[in-house]
C-alpha cells in the first residue's frame, strides 16, 4: 500500500542537524509515511547518519547537484505519497505533525498547505518576529499575493508536478515563487496555524539577527517588485557545513550596524520604485 505522505528532505552537509528531525520522524503518531532523503554531494556523514535510522521508511539518493529545488523536485519525481511535505534538515517537529497535517487536509479539502513556522528558541524576540512573518503569511493569501514561511510546505502530488515544481533556475525565493504559480492555477493556498514546525534559528546566530533580517528583508522586496530572483543579489550559503565552516565577522556597534542596513534597504527600494 502506498503511503499518504512522502516527506521529502533536501540535504548537504547535515549530519548534526538530520539526526533531529528524523528522531522526530520516528516519534510520529501517524506514520503513514515514507521518507526520501535527496543529497546534493555531502562530504561529512550525512549519509551514513541518515541510513542508521532503519525504523523508518527511508530511501536516500544523491543527485550530486548543489540546488535545494532540484532536490525537492527529484523527490518528488520519486516520491509514493498521495501529498507531499517538504522539510528542511534543519527543521524539528512535534510527535502530532503529520497527524495534524493529515487531519487538515481531510477537513478542509486542501492541495496546498502553509505551516505555522515557530522558532527553536525560547528568546521572546524571536517569537514576536516570528508571529509578525506569520501574520504577514497570512495575510498574503487574502490580498492576491500569496507568500511562504519557507521551504517547509504541503503539497498534493498530482498538482505539484502540474504546476511544474520549484524553478531550479531562481537564487532565492522559490517558496514564494511555487505558492504564486499555485494560485495562477487557480489554487490558494491554506495557511493552517494548527500545522506548526520549527525553524532553525542557526543562520541568525552564525550571521547575526540585523544581517539576516536584512537579507531576508531584500528578497521579499525584490520579490515583491521586480519579481522572481533569478540572479545573486547577496551571499546566501546552503547545507550546514557552511555554518562550521563560515569565519566568525567582526561586527560594528548595533546602532551603526543598524544605521547601515537600513541604509541598504532605503537604497534598494529608491532605484527600484523608479523601474516600475
């Protein structure tokens, strides 16, 4: 019989981080899943970490290719499930996730699911920011442009492929980018708070919280404005070993520091206001 879930996990470089989220899997009280690990070339023992969870369902496949939608879009290719939930390694989950997600999608008769996105933190900053990018989420589906909380999401398998997966030629937001051609289909996506995850908080430590809220912050506006992002508009390294590896910054005083990405931000939209 053919599992109700594939979930499908891109990876490179995670042997820390995996081992959580598949300890996860494994505490599941719906387990009518199979799991589909898809690496992209990882040099540390990402593989050898996930094959040693043999209680689970698991097939592991290595493209060799470093782009995190290619990834997802051969596990989909892959993939038995009737839905499909994409799920970053670094991402932790409750025991009652999948139960959650299947008792959703048979009340409301869905095709694609948002998941409420939480912290691994108990910092009250970053919860408050966290139900800020929610709200903002949410409130995209009602105006006609539709956001992600990430790359973690739900998907019925026949439409995925339908509306041609992730772009694998964009730098950054193919979240974004997937859930909009959704509702070109003419298919909204539903933002379901009671489908929570949570989200590393591992690039803000390494980077600092001003550098990647500003990052985060330049891709939504050029998201927003010029459209898809095909091209690099800022640094953004993949798989965990880059947070091993990256050379600790020295940073200016906040206020500076501050002071500076704004300027950046004000800068970004001045020139491209003026294109549109």
């Amino acid at each position: 019989m053919k599992p109700f879930f594939s979930i499908i996990i891109p990876t490179l470089n995670e042997e820390v981080c995996l081992p959580k989220l598949l300890t996860g899997l494994e505490r599941q009280k719906d387990k009518d899943f199979e799991v589909v690990i898809v690496d992209s070339n990882s040099k540390d023992k990402t593989k050898e970490v996930a094959l040693s969870f043999n209680k689970l369902p698991l097939r592991f496949f290595n493209t060799g290719k470093h782009n995190v939608s290619h990834q997802r879009n051969y596990g989909a290719k892959k993939a038995k499930g009737k839905f499909l939930i994409f799920l970053d390694a670094d991402s932790n989950i409750s025991p009652n996730f999948t139960k959650n997600i299947k008792t959703v999608i048979l009340r409301k008769k869905g095709l694609v699911f948002i998941p409420y996105v939480i912290p691994n933190s108990r910092d009250s900053q970053a919860k408050i920011i966290f139900r800020f990018v929610n709200f903002l989420v949410e409130t995209s589906h009602s105006i006609g442009r539709p956001f992600s909380t990430g790359g973690t999401m739900i998907w019925e398998k026949n439409l995925f492929h339908l509306v041609g997966g992730f772009d694998e030629r964009l730098y950054l937001a193919e979240d974004h980018n997937i859930v909009q051609k959704a509702y070109q289909w003419g298919v909204r996506a539903k933002f379901s708070p009671s489908i929570k995850y949570k989200f590393s908080l591992r690039r803000f430590k390494k980077e600092g919280e001003l550098a990647v809220l500003y990052k985060y912050l330049l891709a939504t506006a050029h998201f927003l404005i010029k459209g898809d992002i095909k091209k690099k508009i800022f640094e953004y390294q993949m798989g965990g070993e880059a947070y091993r590896e990256m050379e600790a910054k020295k940073h200016l005083p906040l206020n500076k520091l501050l002071e500076e990405r704004l300027k950046k931000v004000k800068n970004f939209f001045q020139t491209y206001l003026k294109e549109i």
